[in-house]
C-alpha cells in the first residue's frame, strides 16, 4: 500500500510538474568541465550559488556498495577523470569504469558530444587541466572530491547529459515476472534507488525494499527478487519520496533523529481548507516562522467551524520513516479522508487546552510537548519509540500511549516544576483515557475547578497552597517546599502532608499582612476541608491528576479572577 501510494503521487506530480523520468534526476552538480568542440580542456565552471549548487538532469546514479560502479557521463572527479586525491589503489579502475560505461551504452546513438567527451578522456585530461590557468580552483576540487558535468562550448545543452534524453533508457535484465505495484508483467529491478533525506539514516542513502540475508529470501530469489517491483515503478516510488524528502520540502518534518514523517494528498482545491499545507506546523513550526503554528490552528479551528472540510474529497497520506543501518524503518503508515485527520487533530488540540501564562503561545506543537518530557528538554533525549507513538494516537484519534504520561511524570519530579508543556499533557492523557475507560469522576478543566473533590487533585492543590504560603512569609526565598518535598509529597502524601501543615503554622505566624494571612488561612481551611485524610501512596494516574490541581491552584494564585472567566468562556464558545 505504501509503495502504490507513493506511484500514485509520483504519476500525479509528472502532470502537474517538470518531474524526472524513469532513470533520470535532478542532482546539485558543484562544478562544470567545460571542453572545445575538438576535445580539449577549456574552462571549469563553479555552479555554486552560495552554499548550494545548481541541480541538473542527470542520468540516475548508481547503487555503491562495495564494488566499482560509475555513473553515466557524471560523477566525482576520481571516476570521471581520474583525479586521485585520495591515493586509492583502483584509481585506474574506476576512471575506466566511467569511460567504459560511456562507450558501451552510448556510442551505438552516434552523438557528437559524446564523442568529444571521449575523446578528452582518452587525451589525459588531468594534465590538460594541471596545465591550465584553474589550477587554484582544480587544487580546491582535489580537497572536495566533487561530483562534475561536462559540456562543450557552443553547444545548446546545459550538460551533455541533456543530449541523450530521450534517446537512452536504463539497461534492464532478466526474467520478466508480475510487478508488485502495477501488477504488469515487466524485469524487476535488483536494487531499489537509494532514498536520501531520512535524519539518521545513510547520508549516501538508504533503501526502504531490500534483503541481504538468506534468512530473508524464499524460493531461491536473492536481493530484491523477493518482492518483485519493475525498474520503471521502483523509480517512481523512490523519486516520488525523495521528491518528499528534500531538504527544502514543505511535505517534511523531523522530530530528532528518531522519526522524519514525510505527508501528502491526492490533490486540492482553492475553496478548501489547505490542511496539506499547515499539517508540518501542526509538529513542528518553522525555525523562521516561529508563529506559523499558532495560525495553523486558528486557521484549522475555522476551518471545523465553518465546515469547510466537511465536504472536501481529498485523500491523505501520512508516513513516518526511521533510520535503521543502511535500511529505513517504517515506524507507521495511516491514510484516509482529509476530514478524519483534520478532527482528530483538532481533538488533540482541544484537549491540550490549559491555562498559562500571557506570554505562552496558545497552542503547542508536538516538538514542544515531547522535548519538554526529555532531558535538557532536547528532542533527541526522547525514547525513540514515543514520537511515533504519539503521532499514532493523535492520528487516530485513540488514547495517548502510557509511555508519554511515564516520561512526562518522571521529568516533573526530576525538576520538580510543572510547566505549561507538561500540565497540557497531563490533561489531555487523563481526559482521553477517561473517555475511553470512564475511570475518573469527571474530566479536567482548563482552569481551576473547586468542584474536583479527588483527593490526588485536591493534595495537587494544597500543596500548592502550602508553597504560597511560604513564600508569603519568606518573601524572595531561593529554595521552596516544592524543591524538597515535591517528589516525596506526589508519592506519599501520607508520610510528608503532616509535616509540612506544621511547617505551614510556623509560616503563617510569619506573615505580617494580616488580610493576606486571614485569607491564606482560609484557603488552606477550605481545600483541607475536601480531603478525608491522607493516602499512603498515590499511583502513576494520581500522580497526574496532583500535578495538575498544583499547577491549576499555582496559576489561579497569579490570574485575575476577571481574565480567567473570560479565557474560560472563550475555551466554551469555541467549544
């Protein structure tokens, strides 16, 4: 399914856009090796626009392993001329290789450039290029080994390349069998295309069909015999994720090394919601637009309220890669109607809902939540296996895994804080959990709710007030009690509670504001009035549910009773 899926994009972009065909591509080539049209070196060319250089259509390179493969009428200056700034020891072979490849494919078609180019080839072409006036920028080419074109001057081609277009096709052999893909009788391709582009993975590429091992072949096939896919579909699918995968694509977004997830659709609309083009800001906002996330979802809250996707007939595809040695992992595949995605993360976001503080944005992109839960808060500190689950529930709409509240609980009593990241967590972990198994009393606010009499929610809140009223008798202290007895306080209430309401006494004498004191007072009497004693030891779900009432009672301490109404009957207009 993956694979068609993925023909299926590339066969759409041939129609709408100047895409590669079968055994070609578009490659940065950093340097052109300009020759007269006798065959002598004339000029290099630097193609380099800043860090990057110009893409040119060149024939598909080949699969490197091992072995000596050249590729056609391009390569790196080892291969193409023979440069050996390396000192390898089959430096002849492989320059031989390049010419070798030229003469047997290519000159049956009788072409004038390439007859040049063999000819310069066959005229020692590095002392050619040694004894002219590029020696400075040659010597800066023995340094990067770069991959180079060739084109003759006076010629109406950007490389020679373009001259066989249409006139060679890539070499196809053996035994015709049912390709997987089209399902027509065509040769299999041995190696599938390298896919570049997955963080992680092989940085000369990867293959997604492959098998290396007896282990994994059956009735005697070898390599990618087992899954038999023609050279012509094997190319549509690679370039179609490669065209995905590109380092500049709007289809493309990372969570660390441990997942790139790669989305499309099967085609849009102007009076749709363009819910392909905001779904990378859903997980990650652009590093030069940091507020692109916010207006993803605004634009996604209207585009639910309005219905405009109600109607839309488009189909979605969402894939997520992982690197595995010189293979990519599929962490997950999910495709359907753009509408069934489009709710589901309009759901997640609905849940996340919480107060914060005015500085905080108003919607958090999943890279925020999944740092927050990591060391350093850096993305690459998550366990591998919770962004692909993550994006699993949220796609489809299910409960978020258990692994995400474990990571979220640990991170809040290794800093002993609850932050706005991890309170949106918590509250959407419990509230879909509850609707799933209905085992809690009643769903998490966005704000505080003096209604919520669960004892782990109300020790959440009184710790929060125990802490205040420390800091209301010891104003600027460094260290308060959360800093101590957070961790032992969410675990044993039992064995820490009656210390610390002997501390807060002491406090409270301090304080010398006596309205502030009377009013403490009185919260501390009204939350201790919930409670019917103190549990020895609160489990992984109370654990949430005592961070939240402390975050809840912490931001109801420092929010206007009039803003906190009105951010609350916003949340239920737009509800």
């Amino acid at each position: 399914m993956i694979l068609h899926a993925l023909y299926d994009y590339y066969q759409r972009k041939a129609t709408a856009s100047p895409v590669p065909v079968y055994g070609w591509e578009w490659k940065e080539i950093p340097y052109l090796i300009v020759l007269t049209t006798q065959g002598t070196f004339a000029a290099i060319e630097d193609t380099r626009e800043g860090k990057r250089a110009r893409k040119f259509l060149v024939p598909q390179s080949v699969r490197r392993t091992v072995g000596i493969e050249a590729n056609l009428l391009w390569d790196n200056i080892e291969y193409a001329l023979g440069a050996n700034p390396r000192k390898r020891k089959d430096i002849h072979q492989r320059h031989a290789a390049f010419r070798s490849r030229i003469e047997h494919e290519l000159s049956p078609l009788q072409i004038e450039s390439i007859n040049i180019l063999l000819h310069f080839l066959d005229s020692q072409p590095l002392q050619q290029i040694e004894n002219s006036s590029y020696t400075d920028l040659w010597q800066q080419m023995l340094e990067e080994n770069p991959f180079v074109a060739f084109r003759i001057q006076g010629h109406n081609h950007k490389t020679i390349c373009e001259d066989i277009v249409g006139r060679w096709r890539p070499r196809e052999e053996g035994d015709e069998s049912i390709c997987l893909i089209t399902g027509r009788r065509a040769v299999p391709a041995r190696l599938h295309p390298a896919i570049k582009g997955v963080r992680g993975a092989n940085a000369n590429g990867a293959s997604l069909v492959s098998f290396n091992d007896p282990a994994f072949c059956s009735y005697g096939k070898e390599q990618s015999y087992n899954s038999p896919v023609s050279g012509e579909a094997a190319f549509a699918y690679t370039t179609a994720l490669n065209i995905l995968l590109e380092r500049d694509s709007r289809n493309k977004v990372t969570l660390g090394e441990a997942v790139t997830i790669v989305y499309w659709s099967d085609g849009s609309s102007a009076e749709e919601y363009d819910f392909e083009g905001f779904f990378g800001a859903y997980i990650d906002a652009p590093r030069d637009n940091p507020d692109q996330g916010v207006e993803a979802v605004k634009a996604l809250y209207d585009a639910m309220h309005t219905g405009k996707l109600t109607s839309s007939t488009q189909h979605f595809y969402v894939l997520g890669l992982a690197p595995n040695a010189g293979r990519i992992a599929v962490r997950f595949f999910r495709h359907g109607p753009t509408y069934f995605f489009a709710r589901n993360i309009y759901q997640h976001f609905e849940d996340l809902q919480i107060v914060h503080g005015p500085n905080e944005p108003e919607h958090l992109p999943l890279y925020r939540l999944l740092a927050s839960t990591a060391v350093e808060h850096k993305i690459d500190n998550v366990p591998p296996n919770l962004p692909s689950a993550v994006i699993e529930s949220i796609l489809d709409g299910t409960p978020y895994p258990l692994s995400l509240l474990q990571a979220c609980i640990r991170r809040v009593r290794a800093e002993r804080v609850v932050r706005y990241e991890h309170a949106a967590i918590l509250k959407a972990w419990l509230n879909r959990y509850h609707r799933l198994y209905h085992n809690l009393s009643k769903e998490i606010t966005m704000t505080l709710d003096t209604t919520n009499t669960a004892p782990a929610y109300v020790l959440g809140r009184l710790f929060a007030v125990l802490e205040r009223i420390q800091e209301s008798a010891q104003p600027g202290i460094n260290a308060t009690i959360r800093e101590r007895f957070y961790g032992a306080a969410s675990a044993s209430p039992a064995a820490t509670f009656p210390r610390l309401l002997k501390l807060a006494n002491h406090h409270l004498a301090k304080i010398e504001n006596t309205g502030l004191q009377v009013s403490l007072d009185k919260q501390l009497g009204e939350v201790m009035s919930l409670l019917d004693g103190f549990p020895l030891t609160l489990p992984l779900h109370d654990q949430a549910l005592f961070a939240l009432g402390y975050y809840h009672q912490r931001q109801a301490f420092f929010t206007p009773k009039q803003s906190s109404t009105v951010q609350t009957q916003q949340h239920d207009s737009q509800s």
